[in-house]
C-alpha cells in the first residue's frame, strides 16, 4: 500500500496552553492560574477564560482590573463573555477580568504593599507578590497572545471620557484605536515598568481603553468599551463584518479625535473649585475653565486653559489644593470641530444596537 502523505491540515491542531491547561479549536473553559497567598492564608489566583474558534486568527487579550478599583472593564469583559456575537469566533479570545485580584479585594487600585501593579513589569517569579503577579500574566497569558486590550477608568473623583491610548509607532495598535471607535484616541508615551511598554519591546500591539473613573460603573463607558472590543474583533476579523444598513449608523464614518498631546489646567491656589465645562467640551488658550475660590467669600481665582482642545479627563473634587489638576485636554487644534465630533460620536452611540446577550447562567 502507498504511503499516503499527510495534508497540512491533517496535522492534529496545536493547543493553546494556559495555566498548565491545553485548549484546543473549539473549546471554551476557565482556568485559575495560582499567583501566591494573602495574609489569611486564602490563595490568590487570577481567572482566565479561554475561547477557541474553529478557524484559526489572531489571539486576542481582554484584561481588566489591572489596579483593582478601576472596574468598568469588569463589566465590559461580563458583557463580551455572554455575547452571542462570540459562537461565530475565528481565532482566539483570552480574557482576564480581574488581573489584579489582590487590589480588587481591598477596592484598591494599589497592591497590598502600595505598589502599582503596572510599573512592575516584566515582573519575577521570585520577587514581591506584586512582581509575581505581573510575572505570571506575562508569560502564561500575555505570551500567548498576538493582540491586546488593557481597559483602565481615571482615578476615583476624576473621570476621564472614553478614550484610546496607543504607543507613538504602535502601527497596528493606531489601526485597533481607529477601529474602536472612541471618542478620542491619544498617542501617549510609554511609561517604564508598564503592560503597554512591555507588549510595545515585544512588538505586540496594544491599546489602552481608558473610561470613567474608579470605584464606579458608567454607562456610556460600559456601552462604548463593549462596542469597541467587538469593533476591533471585526477588524481583526475574528468576528464577521457588520450588516450595513443602508444610510444607518454603520455606514457613517468614525468621528473619532486625534490628539498626540496632552495638558492639565491645574489650581491655581486652594479653596473650593467650581468647574464651567465639562468631560469632551472645546477649550482655548486664556478661556475661564471655572473658578476656585476661597471657602469665606473674600477671593475668587479664575482657572485657564492654556491651549486649544477638548476636555478629556476633569476633577469633580469640591475642595482643592493649590497645583492640583483639574482639567486634562487633549491638544486638537479645531477644538470646535473635535467638541461636535464627540457629540456625534455619543449619538451614534446612542443608535448603536448592543451585542445581543445569551441568558445568564453562570459557568
Ligand atoms: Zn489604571
């Protein structure tokens, strides 16, 4: 008998390993990936779940949680695990809804040690528990990616409007922004120690999707993180592309404002700060932002901008100190023309229809 050759595609597929669990084409599962142990002797482990498409693609990552009070994209990761857009998977998802168990035990966006989790990468299996965390995410969940999404909120009291955040020269990663569809995208610098600028070194492009502010759930912020991680699956098709309709919202184009630079309009003194715009309104050099005055009547300090953009993060402190920053604008230069894109952007959120869910019934 004549030895029949072996097809490529008669090659038994290779798993995906994470967590010391194999998973292959067409399975779903979780795992719990040991990190170490808290002081009450509980383990902390970091839960995984894995989905495989039939047909191979890009791996994507989903995390959130990264500082553990920033949780909109907790709720952004349940929503995508229950939609039904995901039986039609090509490649493979790896989503992380809780990176940082530790910090989001005690509500905290800081590690029980105070260190911040995202300055500790690469990370060491032999260092703080901080480094062990950040150790084990990159080499058994990270690695086996080929893209990312890592979503943040702003701190507790200072929303930001939902925005992007790429790496100068992250070329796919400026692709994945647009194709979120965010009100803003910004390309800002690495810091040293973060997630973005190790999947930057290892040339894995990565956005940072950055919404509301810790502690809370917005809506808006839920709704435009779960249509953008679903837009760029499209994009990376593992999703198939959307049904157009005709003169309907798929069929405008994106609004969304570019910026590639920053500025904070801070106290100018102490007192009570009363702000007069608001998250995505347009801003000029000299124009009043609001006031701070003192809380016994007697001074009033006008706060200006400094440059033209728009609003993209603000405080909603009542109280606050000299040099505090109250203002985060994003240097456009038509900052008329980039407010009423982010308008329009909210409206077509606003039409836009949300994934379709399964039925909740746990796993
Ligand atoms: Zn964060």
């Amino acid at each position: 008998m004549p030895t029949r050759l072996q097809s490529p595609e008669a090659k038994p597929p290779r798993p995906l390993t994470i967590g010391g669990e194999d998973f292959y084409p067409g399975d779903r599962g979780v795992v719990d990936i040991p990190i170490g142990s808290l002081i009450d002797y509980q383990p902390v482990t970091m839960t995984v779940h894995v989905l495989r498409g039939k047909k191979p693609g890009p791996c994507l990552l989903v995390s959130a949680a990264l500082h553990g009070d920033e949780i909109i994209g907790v709720e952004v990761i349940r929503r995508l695990l229950r939609s039904t857009a995901l039986k039609r998977l090509r490649g493979d998802l790896i989503v992380v809804p809780v990176v940082n168990m530790p910090a989001f035990l005690s509500h905290s966006r800081y590690l029980p040690d105070r260190r911040d989790l995202n300055r500790l990468f690469p990370g060491s299996p032999k260092g703080s528990l901080g480094g062990r965390l950040a150790y084990a995410f990159l080499n058994q969940v990270v690695m086996q990616c080929t893209h990312a999404i890592d979503m943040h909120t702003g701190a507790v009291g200072r929303p930001n409007l939902p925005q992007i955040r790429v790496s100068p020269g992250d070329h796919e990663g400026y692709e994945m922004a647009k194709a979120f569809k965010p009100p803003v995208v910004i390309e800002t610098s690495l810091r040293a120690g973060s997630l973005r600028e190790t999947l930057y070194s290892r040339a894995k492009p990565c956005i940072l999707y950055e919404a509301g502010e810790a502690h809370r759930l917005d809506s808006d912020a839920v709704r435009y993180g779960l249509r953008g991680v679903v837009s760029v699956m499209r994009y990376l098709e593992m999703l198939p592309q959307e049904k157009r309709a005709e003169g309907g919202f798929s069929s405008r184009r994106s609004r969304t404002v570019v910026s590639t630079m920053t500025s904070w309009s801070r106290a100018p003194r102490g007192g009570v700060f009363a702000p007069e715009v608001g998250l995505g309104k347009a801003v000029t050099p000299n124009m009043e932002l609001g006031v701070v005055a003192d809380p016994f009547g007697r001074h009033e300090t006008p706060i200006k901008s400094r440059v033209d953009g728009v609003v993209i993060g603000i405080s909603r402190e009542a109280t606050v100190n000299e040099g505090d920053g109250l203002f985060h604008i994003a240097v456009t230069q038509d900052p008329a023309r980039a407010e009423s894109q982010i308008l329009q952007s909210d409206e077509q959120l606003e039409e836009h229809q949300e994934e379709r869910a399964e039925p909740f019934v746990g796993w």
